[in-house]
C-alpha cells in the first residue's frame, strides 16, 4: 500500500513540475532532481523499512560526542 501511496504522490508531483522544469535553466533542473533524488532515498527506507544511514546517521557520527559533551554540561546537578 505504501508503494502505491507513493507512486500516485510522484506521478502528480511530476506532472505538475515537468512542464514548469522545461521554462527553467539547467541549474534549476539540477538542484530539482538533487531534492528528487534525495525524496526517493528517503521514500525507498520507507517503503521498505531499511534500516540505511541517512542524514540523521552523519550527524550522530559527526556531532554526536560533542553534543553528549554539551548536555553532560548543561545537566543540573
């Protein structure tokens, strides 16, 4: 059902942008099908229940032990 849901959601987005993309320069094209791209990963982790990194993972491996640092310091005694 959920694959269902989420190919009607696309064909109606794409329906709608296609014909605007086409008036636009090649930039905008390229920042559209950037987002499109990245809506899709995050659809196919839904659709499927995978359990692959995604933003949220960067940002634990990055911050993450600054950021315990901070609430360990912010804690109330």
């Amino acid at each position: 059902m959920k694959i269902v849901v989420l190919v009607i959601i696309y064909t109606v987005i794409l329906i709608h942008d296609v014909p605007k993309l086409k008036e636009r320069g090649g930039r905008t094209i390229l920042v559209y099908t950037l987002l499109m791209m990245a809506a899709l990963y995050q659809s196919i982790i839904f659709v499927f229940d995978l359990e692959w990194p995604f933003v949220h993972t960067a940002y634990d491996a990055i911050f993450g032990d600054l950021a315990s640092r901070v609430v360990a310091f912010l804690k109330v005694p």
